[in-house]
C-alpha cells in the first residue's frame, strides 16, 4: 500500500468534508454576491439564482441534505452555463463558463458522496435522508 493511499484512508473524512465546506462557502458566497452585494430583485432570475445559492450553500456548508442541495445547485449550474454562457461560445474558457462547469462537477461529487460523517442530517436524524 503506497504512502498516498494510506494518507487517504487515514484522513480522507477531513479532506472531504473540507471540500464539501469549500463548495459550500463559495456557492454560498456567489448568491450573498447577487443578493447583498449587487442587490438583485428577487423577482428576477438572477435573484432567484442567488437565493437558490445562499440555500444550497448553506445546506453543503452544514451537512444537511446536501445530495438535495447539490441535485438543485447542479440544475442550477446547467441552466446558468446555457442561460449566461453559450451564447458567447461553446468553450467555457472562451465563455466564463468556467466557474458553472467546475460547480457543475462539484455537486456531482456532492451528489455521490452526500454529507458523510459529519453533517447536520447525520447527527440530528442518525441518516441520511436524501
């Protein structure tokens, strides 16, 4: 067994829930950008999609039905690279796509993986429920 595998085994629960917190925060962040910062109505669809943000955000950030929450931030995230991007391209780097494609691919793993050890869901409900 090589000296990677084994720093995985023996640390992968905080590398994944570093992750999951990273994901969250950032996603978090973009939505607090549209909403606080930038003051988006919620009427329109950039402020539905950060309020969609500061929520699924949230939930990542604190483990609680994160599958749910990545299912909905992914969705969001294909809506977004054809709503905001392909029009100016297919290529995300040509496009600015690149933030939706990797957040895409993020919540893919979210999805996957869901909240693990440690979360809201698992140490109030003992499950996960989504």
């Amino acid at each position: 067994m090589g000296y990677v595998t084994q720093y995985v085994e023996k640390y992968g629960d905080y590398l994944y829930v570093l992750f999951r917190a990273l994901v969250g925060l950032m996603f978090f962040l973009h939505g607090w950008d549209k909403l606080i910062v930038k003051k988006m109505a919620l009427g329109t669809l950039f402020g539905i999609a950060g309020l969609v943000e500061i929520v699924v955000g949230i939930a990542v950030v604190v483990g609680f039905f994160v599958r749910l929450a990545a299912v909905l931030g992914a969705i969001q995230m294909v809506v977004a690279y054809f709503i905001v991007h392909v029009g100016n391209g297919l290529s995300p780097l040509a496009n600015g796509g690149e933030l939706a494609v990797l957040f895409f691919s993020a919540f893919l793993v979210l999805i996957v993986y869901g909240a693990r050890k440690w979360g809201l869901e698992m140490s109030s409900m003992k499950k996960e429920m989504f």
